[in-house]
C-alpha cells in the first residue's frame, strides 16, 4: 500500500535480522569471480535520518541497531553488518540507516549489478537521490516489484539474490509472495531468494512461514528473531524472519552464534527468542 512509509521502522530489530543476513549472502556471491545481480522488490527510500522524520517519531531504531552501536563484542557477521551502517556515519554518531540498497551497495564489485524497484513515488525519488553517486551497477524501476521481477529472471549471470520483502500492510501482499517465489523459481531454480515476513498476530502472518517452506522446494533455511511477547491487545510487530531458498552452505553456520546474541542483546522481555532451520539434507 502507498501509505506505508518505512521511515517510520527503520533501524528497528526487523532491519537488523534482515541486513545481517543480507550482508553474509553478499558475501557469499563475491566469493567467486564470477559477477552477481542483487534485485530487491520494494527497496524503499534508500536511507533514513534517524534523528528527525519519521525514524524519530517511533525511534524504533533505539531498540535495534541503537542497541548495538557502541558494542565492541558482537559476532563478526553482526560487525560486518555494522561497518554498513558506519559507512554512512562516518563521524562515529548514528544519525543515518541505510535501506538495503545502500548495504548492498558497498558489497558489490564492478561488474556486478543492482535492480531495484520501489512503488511509492516518494521514496522512489528519495532512493534515486541516495544512489545518484554510484549509477554503475544501478537500475531503478518505479513500479509494482512482484511484477517486475518476472522481465529480470532469469539475470544474464545466472547468479542473483532476489529480496522479496513488501510492507505485508495490504493482506494481498501474503499470497503475492507465495506466488513471487513460485514463479522466479520456475524461471530461475538456482537464483538465491530471501523472503522476509513480519511476526504479527494476524493469521496470515502466523500461517506465513510454513506456506513458505512449502513453496520453497528442497533446500531453504528458516531464520526467525522475535524480541518480545505479542501484545495483547494485537498490534505490532513482535518479530520477524527470512526464509532463504538455497542458501549458501556457510549462512546456517554463521548465524548459529548470531541469533542467541541478538535475541539476548535486542530481546524485550522474557518472550524473545530465535529460530533456526533447514530443510533436511
């Protein structure tokens, strides 16, 4: 829906799960010599003021990347993540977020590729701005991402992590995904997808995750960080996670130390926790 702005959320422990897990797969891809496409299907505004906006409305960020900002003990795919953030505050002091555009942005090399797509007219004029230094490796389309995904798959390369990640704000957005992961893997089974979900008390949005596993074929890791009991009276995101479909063989590895220290370092009250998961071998 074009009413959701994600100023309003950025920072908060949903970013920091997903731009963890984002920086360790992009690690991965430059791996080999050969070159990569990153696509992200609703990319947002690209960066985000923390200390005025929307961002300082909620300061949902206090509670998750604030949180880790001045840590010196966190694991190394958390301080990978970090020197992401510290890039666009180089001074020391957290005023800015980057969106995932612009964590993805440092970790590609020259001749690999960015494709984003962002709906909303604003943001998207905000993400060109963000990203009007470095037009290499970029192309921004302001349209619908489920539908432009389809003209892009499969990538030239043969090699791409494709974010799927909408707002869930209009209850479509539940089964456009289901139908996203479908047909890029009917037009490329070997691409790397990551699929992001909120924790919500809404049904669709508990049902989400298993449907999820049961789209994904036969080889996806499950990650999940709630950092609070839901509440009560219903609203609000007490979590979120990712369902990755072909997963590097290093990503499970990795996060096992990250989850128990990001639920202990972000976690609320007594009902935070993680999950991790696979599919059998």
């Amino acid at each position: 829906m074009l009413s959701y702005r994600h100023g309003f959320h950025a920072g908060n422990h949903a970013d920091v799960l997903k731009h963890v897990v984002l920086a360790r797969l992009l690690h991965h891809l430059a791996q080999k010599e050969k070159p990569f496409w990153y696509i992200d299907s609703h990319a947002g505004a690209g960066s985000y003021l923390l200390d005025r906006g929307y961002a300082a409305k909620n300061a949902e960020y206090a509670d998750g990347v604030g949180r880790l900002w001045e840590r010196t003990d966190v694991p190394e795919s958390v301080a990978d993540y970090l020197r992401l953030v510290r890039h666009l505050n180089p001074d020391g002091k957290l005023r800015r977020y980057p969106g995932s555009p612009l964590c993805a942005l440092p970790l590609l090399r020259e001749g690999d590729r960015m494709r984003l797509f962002e709906l909303h007219g604003g943001d998207a004029a905000q993400l060109r701005h963000a990203l009007a230094h470095d037009t290499r490796h970029i192309a921004i389309r302001e349209e619908d991402g489920f539908a432009g995904l389809r003209a892009l798959l499969p990538p030239p390369p043969r090699r791409a992590l494709v974010l799927i990640d909408p707002s869930y704000e209009d209850k479509r957005d539940y089964a456009r995904v289901l139908e996203a992961l479908d047909d890029g893997l009917r037009r490329f089974a070997t691409g790397i997808y990551a699929l992001w979900y909120p924790q919500l008390r809404r049904p669709e949005s508990r049902r989400l995750p298993e449907r999820l596993k049961q789209h994904a074929g036969t080889h996806w890791l499950h990650v999940a960080l709630t950092v609070r009991a839901p509440a009560k009276a219903g609203f609000g995101m007490h979590g979120s996670g990712l369902l990755i479909v072909n997963p590097p063989w290093s990503l499970a590895p990795a996060l096992e130390s990250v989850l128990p220290f990001l639920a202990a370092v972000l976690g609320q009250d007594e009902g935070a926790g993680f999950q991790l998961e696979r599919s059998a071998p």
